[in-house]
C-alpha cells in the first residue's frame, strides 16, 4: 500500500512539474514577444465616415504613459509618401510598400547595420518574420517564385523608392533583421523623419499604434483598460498569457498533490518497518548475540528496500516518457510553442532526488530502531 502511494505521488509530482517547467521555458523563450503589445484603437463605422480619427492625441498617450499598468510606451511612425519596393537580383518581385519606425528600445533585433543618416543611398530594413512565411509559403508558390532562407534574402538588394511633393528618390535596400514583434516593414525613425519631413513634406503625424510593455499580460486589469478604453490588441498574446498562467497553477496544485502522496507513503513505509522490526525483535537479539551488528543488519534490510523504490523509480519514469508526448501536445493545443521546451532531464533528476532522500531517511529510521532494539 506504501509502495503504491509512493508510486502514485512520485508519478503525479513529476508528470506536474515536467508540464510546468515546459510552459516557464516556454514563457521565458517567448518574453520578449509576449511582454510587449501593439494597441491600435477599435475601428467602426464612424471611422469608416470619417467622423472620428484613430490616431493617438498626446492627451492620450500622456494618459496610458501614467497608468501603472503599462511599464513603457512607444509609439510606431507611419510613412505620408508613396514607396514602391522592387527586387534587384534573379527574384522578379515589385510591390507597393509601407513603412513604419518604431520608438528606440521597443525593437526586438539589436543590429547596429540598423541606422541611417542624411545622404546615405543604403536603407537598412527589417521585416516580420511573418510576412517571410507568407512570402515562401503563398506568394512565392502560388507565382512560381523560388522560396529564400533568412540568409538568402539578407544577400538580396532592392530598389526603394519613394515618392512625394518633395520629389522621388531611389535608395538601396537590404533586409538586416527579422522581428517576431510587430507585423510590419521598419525602417529607421531617422530616415522616416526626413523622408516624411522632405518628401511628403508633412509635419510629424499622431502615431495610430503604440506599442507598450506590460509586466505580465494575463494581469486581469490589463483586459479591463483595453475594453474600457475600446482599444484593440493580439488576442492571441493575451490568451497565451492567461493560459500559462492557469496551466502553472494548476500544475502547482498537483505538484503539491503528488508531495502529498510521498510524505504519506514516507509515514506508511516507516510505519511499516516499525511493525516489522518490533515483531522480529527478537530473532534481531539474538542475530545480535550471535555477533551481528545492528548496522550490518538494517543496511541489509536498507539494500532490499532500496531495490524495491529503485524499481518503484523506473516505473514512474516509464509513466514520465509515457505522459511526455500527451503533455506537449496538450500544451500545444493551447496555443504554446513547444519546439523550445526540451526533455524531461530536470523531472528525472527530481524523481531521483525524491527517491534517494525516501531511502535515506527510512535508513535512518530502521538504523535508529535496530539500536533501540540492542
């Protein structure tokens, strides 16, 4: 009955704590994606009327700076001119583009090729890594253009031109990053402070996206300011957020659970041996008469006990194995990207440290009772 609860709780403890150690990793690999948000504000048909704007006034933006629950706020510049991007090498490829310039220290990619001053003809951009996925797995397909690695397209130049009242110019673009942070084309807020300055010949615009850091987005405050104030962000990062946030408690609960379950069947097993060796008290004196130590005696008791958890042991981590694949996929189900989340190694080493420290202290307790007996 021991050994089963001892198995049952060594089981349940490490099936608990492999699920939550996957989705921390998971939610460390994702923090610099998931603690950052993109807010535009809702759209509607008075929007669609052109009775209302949905841009951000300073008012506004002064308003969600103050508010504790954003930890920083950016804000994402648009392009006014027209631009055009088109493919310089073997790919046959020319669009109308957008630009957009995020605020410094909101950027996901540290690259210092990342810059631009007034005269250079080199524009350094960096692209979602979205859009590259839709590139190689729509477009390209669908037109018979080649599919390209990251690496490949940071070889490929473009011609970038721009156009506006203030004239056309034509510059050499090349991809120096990909972010997993905002959905867009960047460039350089200094080359879109010119280009809008000298080109579209326009003051600087109100931003109509912000971007803003939050210290942890299933924060239920966080989804009651974005609905009252009627703003809109992935909901996808919100969701991803409450998830974890759920799954961790109630992986928690069950570690607890399975502790539980261990610290019974420590009590039970030394329970057990208390009774076992009180019955045979007396074949242990007279082993002892005979000129056995009490030590020799428990340490052969302790060998059989130990094969007997070392065997409980491998059946939990042949459970472990088991309930690994059922705990990625369930966790991927829910929206986790599980390709960073690795093996059970931490679980085992657990399950281990469990296993030694049972044996240990009911050798301690057989050892102590043996000399009681003596």
């Amino acid at each position: 009955m021991a050994g089963l609860a001892f198995m049952l709780g060594l089981s349940i403890m490490l099936t608990a704590l492999e699920a939550y150690m996957k989705v921390e990793k998971v939610l460390d690999a994702q923090k610099s994606k998931g603690q950052f948000l993109i807010l535009n504000k809702k759209i509607s048909l008075v929007n669609t009327l052109g009775l209302a704007t949905s841009t951000f006034s300073k008012e506004e933006m002064g308003k969600i700076r103050a508010n504790p629950i954003f930890k920083g706020v950016g804000f994402i510049q648009s392009n006014q001119f027209q631009a055009s991007i088109r493919a310089k090498s073997y790919i046959n490829f020319y669009t109308m583009a957008f630009f957009e310039s995020v605020s410094p220290g909101f950027l996901d990619v540290e690259n210092p090729e990342f810059r631009w001053s007034q005269g250079s003809r080199d524009l350094p951009i960096i692209v979602s890594q979205d859009f590259l996925n839709l590139y190689n797995f729509g477009f390209a397909l669908s037109q018979g253009l080649p599919q390209v690695s990251r690496d490949m397209i940071k070889q490929v130049s473009f011609d970038v031109e721009i156009d506006g009242p203030g004239g056309k110019e034509v510059f050499t673009g090349r991809i120096v990053g990909f972010t997993e942070r905002i959905a867009s084309i960047l460039v350089p807020m200094s080359f879109m402070e010119w280009s809008n300055r000298e080109i579209a010949q326009k003051q600087a615009a109100l931003p109509s996206r912000l971007i803003v850091k939050v210290e942890s987005m299933s924060d239920p405050a966080l989804t009651t300011y974005l609905e009252k104030n009627r703003l809109v962000t992935d909901q996808e990062r919100l969701k991803l957020g409450k998830t974890g946030s759920v799954l961790n408690t109630v992986m928690k609960s069950l570690a607890i659970l399975g502790t539980i379950f261990i610290s019974l069947a420590l009590i039970m097993f030394a329970m057990n041996f208390k009774l076992i060796l009180a019955e045979a008290s007396t074949d242990i004196r007279l082993l002892i008469e005979l000129g056995y130590r009490h030590t020799r005696i428990g340490l052969n008791l302790l060998s059989y006990f130990a094969a007997f958890v070392f065997i409980l042991f491998l059946i939990c981590t042949y459970v472990l194995f088991q309930t690994n694949d059922l705990i990625t996929a369930t966790l991927q189900g829910q929206g986790l990207d599980m390709e960073q989340a690795g093996g059970p190694g931490k679980s085992l080493l657990a399950g281990a440290f469990f296993s030694i420290t049972i044996v240990f202290i009911n050798g301690a307790l057989i050892i102590r009772q043996l000399r009681q007996i003596a």
